[in-house]
C-alpha cells in the first residue's frame, strides 16, 4: 500500500534495511545450498519440515518457519532446515533429532556471521527440555547421554 504522497505506508527503519537483506541473501544461499523449498512463510514463531519422495525417484524438501527477520527466527528456519541436512531416520529417536537439528542450526548461525542471542539460547534449551519429557512420557528405555542436561529435574 501506499499513502497519498507515494511513498510507502509501512515504516522501516534505515539501519535495518541492511539486516533485511543479510537475512534475505542467508536465505537464499540456505535454500539452494540444501535444495530446500518454503511452503509458506508462518506469522508464528513454529516450524515444520517433511520432503515428498515420488515414483520416479525426486525427492522434494518443504520446510515451514517464520520469516527470518531476527537471530530467533533465522535459528527456527536453519532448525528446520537443520532436519533436511541430518536426515529424518539418520537417528532412533525423534528427541536426538530435535537436539542435532538445533545444534546444526546454532553452528550454521554462527558460520553465517549472526551470534545467537539469550532469546536463540533459551528456545533450545526449552524446545529440548520439551522433547526430552515427551520421551520420558512416551517410555524411552535408553536416553541418549547428549540428552541428559535436558531431563526435567524432580518436583
């Protein structure tokens, strides 16, 4: 949209535009590098990511995520990715998928120049924390000793 003058109605401030097109350009690597491809862009800070296998042999990988604008919401886009570079069977368990998915995102942030902040940091440790006590739910005999720091502590 546009206000009467022409000019844009949304405002944005001159010193993010170079940020915006950081993110814009670490997308676009992360897509072609991974051969990734983005269903739609979520308003939510939530992901999700599956690949379509066809008869003739094509794989497609689809990820979900928020637009990245912020270190967080670029650590849930890599996360998802992150799923896609592992594998989705690459480990038994869906709680040490989640975990090498976050570490895949974090490492990668910080090898694309964006230092995780404390809001980057406290989502993996809550995300983990979240699966960890989903398998203790669903009954997990043996849980992966990287898993461990995440076990709720006893009431």
């Amino acid at each position: 949209m546009r206000q009467s003058d022409g000019s844009p109605s949304v405002w944005i401030p001159a010193d993010s535009t170079g940020v915006m097109d950081r993110y814009a350009a670490i997308i676009s690597r992360v897509k072609k590098q991974y051969g990734v491809r983005v269903r739609r862009w979520r308003s939510n800070m939530t992901g999700c990511a599956w690949q379509v296998r066809y008869r003739d042999g094509r794989v497609v990988r689809w990820v979900e995520a928020p637009y990245p604008k912020s270190p967080i919401s670029l650590c849930i886009f890599l996360h998802e990715v992150g799923h896609h570079v592992i594998g989705f069977e690459a480990y038994k368990h869906r709680c040490e998928e989640e975990y090498h998915a976050w570490h895949w995102a974090i490492v990668r942030m910080r090898e694309l120049g964006v230092e995780p902040d404390a809001r980057v940091l406290r989502r993996f440790d809550l995300s983990m924390r979240y699966a960890v006590d989903k398998a203790l739910r669903r009954g997990i005999k043996r849980l992966p000793e990287t898993l461990t720091p995440f076990v709720p502590k006893a009431a």
